[in-house]
C-alpha cells in the first residue's frame, strides 16, 4: 500500500498530539504523587 504523503503527514500529527496527551497525563499524576509525599 502506497499512503499519500499528505496523509502520512496528518496521520503522524495526530498520532504525536495523541502521544503527548497522554504523556501529559502522566505527568501531571506523577507530580500529584510526589507532593502529596513531601506532605
């Protein structure tokens, strides 16, 4: 299959912004753990 660079470009996007979404997610729990350690 032969994928369109157009849409091999939007599909990454997506995919990135899907990634940093969760990432960020992560993120804000983990630094919910670690405050409520330091109290």
């Amino acid at each position: 299959m032969v994928i369109s660079p157009i849409i091999y470009a939007i599909l990454t996007k997506i995919i990135k912004n899907i990634i940093n979404k969760e990432n960020i997610k992560k993120g804000k729990e983990h630094v919910q753990k670690a405050s409520k350690k330091s109290n």
